[in-house]
C-alpha cells in the first residue's frame, strides 16, 4: 500500500486549541467554530465550556474531566466504527487514529482522502478482508 499512510489525530492528545478569549478545546474543529460538533460533543457528556485559561491553569484544563473523556474516545477507537472507509481500511485497529470531530458531526468517512480512495476503488478499502 505505497503513498497510503495511516493518520494520526494529535488533537487533544498532543496538542489544543486556544480561543482568543482564552477558552481551550481539543482542536479547531471542536471549537466554537463548528458549533455542530460542539453540540453533539455535548450529547456524549465532552463539554468544554468551563475550559478557559483565564480562570484555570492548562494543566487543570489538559488533565482535566473534559480531555481525558476525548482522548479515552479517540484512543478507544469507538468511533471508527462509523466511517465507511475505517470498516475496511488495514490500518484502522493498528496505526491509525482518526479524528472523531467527523463521527460528531455524523460524517461517513474520517478524512477526505479517506472518502475519495474509498469512492472511488482506490486504496486498501477494497482488496480482500482475511
């Protein structure tokens, strides 16, 4: 499977995202900036609204209720169950970790370059399952 490499969420795991009001989420795309996301964060108890550095240390924040429920979501790999491609990729229960901000806004596919190799025939989505 040359040129096809797994993926590798960092966010909330190595990195965040900081707000210029101070408040801090696991990535961009599970900011306010996609309040979709957001709110179905919200539907699974992850909710980072009492994450500001203003009134918290990053520590507190990092180590705290909200990014350790995210990263044991992302880690567990439970929503990979969800993407299309994952289903058949070889590398979705070993070296690929996803993001989940696709899964919370009910997404059928993980990347976008997972979506066309899978679309399109492409990729290790179709050769034979052992």
């Amino acid at each position: 499977m040359r040129g096809i490499a797994p993926y590798y969420d960092r966010a909330g795991l190595y990195e965040c995202y900081i707000q210029c009001d101070g408040r801090v989420f696991p990535s961009q795309k599970l900011s306010e900036m996609v309040p979709e996301a957001l709110a179905s964060a919200a539907h699974l108890g992850l909710d980072f609204s009492d994450n500001s550095i203003r009134n918290k240390s990053m520590q507190a924040i990092w180590f705290g209720p909200s990014f350790e429920a995210y990263r044991r979501l992302v880690l567990s790999k439970v929503h990979i169950a969800n993407y299309q491609s994952c289903q058949r990729c070889p590398f979705s229960q070993s070296s690929c970790f996803p993001t989940a901000v696709p899964f919370l806004e009910g997404a059928p596919h993980a990347q976008d370059i997972c979506a066309y190799l899978y679309n399109s025939g492409l990729g290790p989505f179709h050769s034979k399952v052992a």
